[in-house]
C-alpha cells in the first residue's frame, strides 16, 4: 500500500465517519422524538487520560514483541450523542521504537539489528457505539457497570525520528472495555491499532504500511450529567373544566330524579284511576352520550307497563335530541338518534314492549322541548302517544 492508496483509505474512512456522526444525531433527535430528554453540551461529556505500551507490527520489525513496547501516554475528551453512539477526540505521544535487519537503514546496529526510535505524536477524531446497548437495547435511567465501545476513526501523526520531521495521515479502529466506578468517574481499558505509511518513519524493507498497536488504561472524568431519561410533555390542567362538568352533570341528574319521581306519581295516579291516556315522558341524557342511566331505566321499566296496558291500536313516537351549542351538527343528528333507538331498544328488548307500538322518529334541533333551557334539557329523548 503506496502513500497514496493510504490517503485513498483515509479520505474513505473520513466520508465514513461523517456518515456515522450524521446518523448518531439522527437517532439523537429521533430518541428525543419518542420521549428522551434533550441534553445541554455538557451532558454526557467526559475527558481522560490513558497510559500504556504500543508496537510496531509489521514484517519489517525483526524482533520479540517484548522488546519493541514503548510507553504511550493519551489525553481525550469526548461525548455521548445518544445511548447509541457517540465521538471523541484524542492526543497522544509515544516513545516509540522498533529493531529491523535492513541493512539499508541508518539507525544505529546492536545485537546484528537495527534500532528504531522516534517520537511520535498523533491527533484523532473517533466515533463509538455502545454494543451492549446496540444489542440489548436501552432503558430510560439505566446504568450499566460495563459497557463495551467499539470505534473507528481518522487522524493526523507527527514524528520526529534520525533529525527529520514528517507528517502524515493515518486510520485507526479498536475497542474500549469501559467500567463505571461511580457517577463521576470510569475506568477505561483500551485497545487500539493505527495504520500509518511506512515512509512517515524513514525505514521499511516492503512493508509500507506499518501497525502501531497499543494497550492502554486509564481514567475519564463525567463533566456533567450522566444518562437518559425520559422527557414528558407538559400536560395541560383540566381541572377547573372537570370541576365545572361534574357540577353540569350533577345538576343533570338532580333534574332527572325529580323528573323521574314526578312521571312515576303521575303513572300511579293514572293505574288507581284506571285512566288509559298516558302523559308524554322524558329520558335525559348525560353530555355526548347515548347510554340510559340508572334512573332513566327505571321510569322506562315503569312507562313500559302502562304502554303494554294500552289498545292495540295506540302507539307512541320517540323523538330523539340534542343541545344544539354543544357539538357539530353533524355529529348532534347522529347522536339524537342514537339515544332513541337506544330507548326503544331497551322497552322491546328487556321490558318487553311490542315493537310494532313504537315509531323512532327525529327531534327537530331548531325547536327543542325545553326552549328556556335549550343547552341543559335537550339531550332528551320524548315518549308521546301518536295523535
């Protein structure tokens, strides 16, 4: 791999990370959409600070592992974009060095090998994705002791080896096995790999690219909040409305006992006289209902009775209403008849009214029963005998 096949890699990797930061937002607003709180700056933002070896591992190298470590020492800050994914930082600066048999190199020989050495300072962008989280999902609050972030990232190196400066790019992936202590801090175990050109050190025998590889532990400090938790839109007070709606069917109710107690006396009165004429009757209704209370029920059990007393050849009219300023008039055609097949259903079916000595009919909306108080008594539905 040529210099320029690795800065083909690079720009790759750099169109993949902004790729993945893009999409880590997405989720963050989508999570946010489905009830996440949304998070300030500091949130979920930590720095530390890794120390460690890394190694050159290529066929260039030709010695033990053991003797090619070097100390690492690496400063990084970062964030948690979403319970998902997040990004990071880093700086780091190694002692670095490494043994080859090149016998082309200028570095100094011992033991028939050439050392290496050069210091070697690096810079980094990284993206990371919580896999535990990936895989098992997340719980709003919920707070694991150990996590497991992966990450890939791009980055620029600097090094300063056998009196010359050299620059380049280079790529780097690994894995960080992350313990949480307590609210504040962590600890990090990591391992990473960076690909870099043979040619930003000045030496290689075929090998042009060259893996520095590195074990490091450290701490990260949580600046601020840490977590996600779920957001609740404000819910609005209906108090005052329930308050002022119980009173209403309070009120309604009151006026149907009365009702009730009146058309009941009346119906008794009309039994000990042995009158067949029977008076005109009203089933009140709660607001946007067609479902017959308690006490409607009772009346109709006792209006059925003196109904089934009556010729054959009378008949009643059941005229269905509504209050014509609560609702859409649409809806308000529909419901008043509703509440009328709704009564006439209940004398057929469980009083045992004859079907054929009821007539449903519609109650005119402009013309309510009770004129003084349209809004309160029209949700009503009138008994008449059929004229």
């Amino acid at each position: 791999m040529n210099a320029f096949d690795m800065k083909k890699v690079f720009f790759v990797v750099t169109g993949m990370l902004v790729s993945i930061a893009s999409y880590a937002s997405i989720v963050k607003e989508d999570s946010i959409g489905k009830g996440y709180k949304d998070y300030s700056v500091w949130d979920n933002t930590y720095i530390g600070l890794n120390a460690g070896v890394s190694a050159v591992i290529n066929g260039d190298n030709a010695s033990k592992l053991g003797r090619n470590l070097s100390p690492l020492v690496n400063l990084n800050a970062g964030m948690h974009f979403s319970p998902y994914f997040g990004g990071r930082v880093q700086a780091g600066y190694a002692r670095q060095k490494a043994w080859a048999n090149n016998y082309n190199t200028t570095f100094a020989q011992q033991s028939g090998l050439y050392q290496f050495k050069m210091n070697l300072f690096t810079v980094e962008a990284d993206v990371t994705a919580d896999l535990l989280n990936l895989i098992k999902g997340y719980k709003p609050g919920q707070t694991r002791f150990f996590s497991l972030y992966p990450f890939v990232g791009a980055g620029w190196a600097h090094t300063m080896a056998n009196r010359t400066n050299s620059d380049d790019l280079f790529f780097t992936v690994g894995v960080i096995g992350n313990f949480k202590l307590n609210d504040r801090f962590d600890l990090n175990v990591e391992w990473a790999d960076k690909f870099m050109p043979a040619a930003i050190e000045g030496w290689y025998n075929g090998h042009p690219c060259h893996n520095y590889m590195s074990l490091t532990v450290g701490v990260a400090y949580k600046l601020r909040n840490r977590g996600y938790r779920l957001a609740y839109a404000p819910q609005p007070d209906y108090t005052a409305y329930e308050a002022s709606l119980d009173e209403l069917n309070k009120r309604v109710r009151n006026l149907q006992k009365e009702l009730d107690a009146k058309n009941a006396e009346i119906m008794r009165l009309l039994r000990e006289k042995g009158v067949t004429a029977i008076p005109d009757m009203s089933v009140f209704f709660h607001l946007n209902s067609a479902k017959i209370t308690k006490e409607g029920e009772l009346i109709l059990a006792q209006y059925a009775e003196a109904i089934k007393e009556t010729p054959n050849n009378v008949t009643f009219e059941l005229f269905g209403y509504c209050d014509l300023g609560t609702g859409a008039r649409n809806y308000n055609e529909k419901l008043k008849m509703k509440r009328a097949y709704a009564v006439a259903d209940m004398l057929i079916s469980k009083f045992g009214v004859p079907a054929n000595k009821l007539i449903v009919k519609e109650g005119n909306l402009e013309n309510p029963p009770y004129p003084q108080e349209a809004d309160k008594y029209s949700r009503v539905v009138i008994l008449e005998v059929k004229k």
